[in-house]
C-alpha cells in the first residue's frame, strides 16, 4: 500500500482515442489514474487537444495524489494510421 510521502511514478499515454495518465508507488502499484477521450480521429491528431488533455488528466490526478511526489514521468504515443 502507498503512504501519503512515498514516491510516485506518472504514465502519460497518448492513443488515437484518447489520453491517459496514471501514478504509481514503487512497487507497481496504481495509487491514482485518469483519462480523457478525443471527440473524433482530427481532435487526436492536434497538439493543442493534447496539452490541454494533459492538462486535464494532471488535474484529475492533482485531486487524488500530491503531484510533488512524482519522481519519475514515462510517456508513450500512437500514432493513427489512416
């Protein structure tokens, strides 16, 4: 289980549906996660839709966790392919 001061680890991943981000302790656990989903294929391909849905998801996120315990931020992308 995650205390209140232990180190946290943030996901970001980008799909062609939409945006999630999630934190998770140092055992691998999920302490908090988040998502968002683009209204259509040319929403997903915009980069002002994607800050805005990191934007989003750190502040769901920032509701759940302390955003200061993050240690380490991995992010992941897909591409459409159409």
């Amino acid at each position: 289980m995650s205390s209140g001061d232990e180190a946290l680890f943030l996901g970001l991943d980008a799909g062609t549906s939409g945006m999630r981000g999630v934190c998770v302790d140092q055992g691998g656990e999920i302490v908090a996660a988040a998502k968002t989903s683009f209204d259509d294929e040319q929403q997903a391909r915009l980069p002002k839709v994607w800050r805005a849905g990191i934007a989003r998801i750190l502040d769901e996120l920032a509701s759940l966790v302390a955003l200061d315990r993050i240690r380490g931020i991995a992010v992941d992308g897909q591409s459409g392919t159409g």
